[in-house]
C-alpha cells in the first residue's frame, strides 16, 4: 500500500510515518512539503492513500493572522484534496481537531461533546477547519473516501503544545491547585495506529479517537513530576484562587477544565487501537524526549 502524507515535518505526519516503518513490506511512505507550488506537479495517482496533516497549529492568534489561517487551514487542504481524487486517490485523511466545536472547558462543569454537539468555533484555526471539512467533503462519493479526524489534545514524545508547557510546570513547581477535571486526550502512538487501521479499513466518515481514560490534569503533573523524583502538594487555597479568576485568565479554564468527548464517539475498531495506557504513555513521553 502507497501512502503520501501531504506536510513535511508535521508532528502527527513524522510519528505516523516512523509508526508504519514497522511493516515495510506493507506499507510504503512517502512524504512532501507544500510550501510552494512545486506539489501541484507531483503525482498523487502513483498512491492509494493520501494524510493531510499541513497546516497552521493552534497558537496564540492575532488579527492580521486570519487570511493565513483560511489560505493554509482550509484552501490549501481543499485544493490538495481534489488533486488527490482527480488523480485516483481512493482514501483522502484529513487532519482536524476538537477546536471546530469552539470549547475550551470549564472548571467545576462538566463540558461533554456528543454526537448532538453543534460545531460553533471560535478561532480562526476552528472556523478555517471545519470550513474545510465542509468543502472537503463534497469530494467524497463511492470511488473516493472521506475521513476526518477531530483529534482532541495529541501528546508524545518532543509534541509541542499544552503537554510542554504543563511538563516545565510539573518539573518546576512544587505546588498545584486541588482541582479535579476530565480531559479527552490522544497519545501519538495510539494516534498513529488508529490512522493505521483507518488506512487498512478504507473506512470513511467523522472519527473521534481518544485514550480509552480521561486525563485529569493534576494526576498527569503527579506522574510527570514522579518520573522526576519530584513531589507535587495539593494546594486547596491555590484552587479556590483560580476558581476565583477562571473568568479572568482563560488558561486557567484551558488547563484544568473538564472538555471531553463521550466515549461512545470513541470506540472505532473496538478500542484496539488504545496499544499504550495512560500512565505507561507519559513514561514513554518522557524517557524519548530530545
């Protein structure tokens, strides 16, 4: 089977290639950049599949930043997508994310995304998204399949985002706020194999994978910190400080909200391709870090 992900040095990109490498006489990979316009003339027909993971990540957005946002987000992965089906791409992967539904989580309630949750994001990375999810999804008929993926927060080794910031924490502060949550969260390796197993499926249509447990976010601290030989203490007046300005500083509600999928959106390929366990994944997170 012929592979092509679309996006040089996408972190989801590299760790699905480096996890194929594992059955070479199965599957093989091949990987290209689309920062200019040389790939309109490379030729998709010679593969079966194409991922789509180029794309601008989630930051810290500004205003001048939109126009970017909807050129790379949403009409570079149009374009690659119906490059793909004119050259006979029978599967096209779309890499999207939980950001198209808009939330960022709350404290103290519980925010569970379910098969009726409307799409109503609040970002230029969310609205370029799902608008591309939307035009993507005109391509799809019998001959070419459609599957998107609205990953929630990926983690791994050297991942960038949330993790790495709440890894420096862990490993630096001493305290942290008694506040219990539930996250959906996605170890890479078990990312990576459920792309595998959508791949080998062919299969088509919206998917929602998660680690079978939800996160909380004090206890991922705790275990960090311990592979550290690190203490963490629990403070109950720090957590009563930032339930006080959870309003005020939306990190707060970022880190340590509850945002999770209901786990019957979940359960894809009977949960097989959960390989890794939640404390077992943040030891491997941290024994492979560069």
């Amino acid at each position: 089977m012929k592979i092509l992900i679309t996006g040089k040095n996408s972190y989801i990109g590299m760790s699905f290639e480096k996890w194929l490498n594992q059955w070479p006489d199965v599957y093989q990979v091949d990987t290209i950049c689309l920062i200019n316009d040389n790939w309109e003339n490379y030729d998709f027909s010679l593969y079966d599949k194409v991922f789509h993971v180029a794309g601008i990540v989630h930051q810290k957005e500004k205003l001048d930043m939109e126009n970017s946002y909807f050129s790379v987000n949403r009409d570079l992965a149009v374009e690659v997508a119906k490059k793909a089906k004119k050259s006979g791409v029978k599967q096209f992967i779309f890499m999207s994310s939980m950001a198209v539904y808009g939330h960022e989580g709350k404290i103290d309630e519980q925010v569970i995304i379910n098969k009726n949750t409307p799409c109503n994001p609040n970002s230029f990375y969310g609205r370029s998204k799902l608008e591309a999810e939307n035009e993507i999804n005109k391509l799809g008929d019998y001959h070419f399949s459609i599957a998107i993926i609205r990953a929630p927060m990926v983690y791994g080794p050297n991942c960038p985002g949330n993790y790495g910031f709440l890894r420096k924490y862990a490993r630096r502060i001493r305290i942290l706020p008694d506040l219990k949550n539930q996250r959906s969260m996605i170890f890479i390796n078990n990312l990576t194999e459920f792309i595998r197993l959508l791949v080998d499926h062919q299969d088509k249509g919206l998917f929602f994978p998660q680690n079978k447990e939800y996160v909380d976010t004090l206890n991922m601290a705790k275990i960090i910190a311990h592979f550290y030989g690190k203490k963490i203490l629990v403070s109950k007046a720090l957590g009563g400080l930032l339930r006080a300005g959870k309003n005020t500083f939306p990190m707060v509600n970022k880190i340590f909200g509850n945002l999770i999928y209901d786990k019957n959106l979940s359960q894809h390929y009977d949960w097989n391709y959960c390989k890794v366990g939640f404390e077992e994944s943040i030891e491997l997170t941290e024994k492979n870090k560069v």
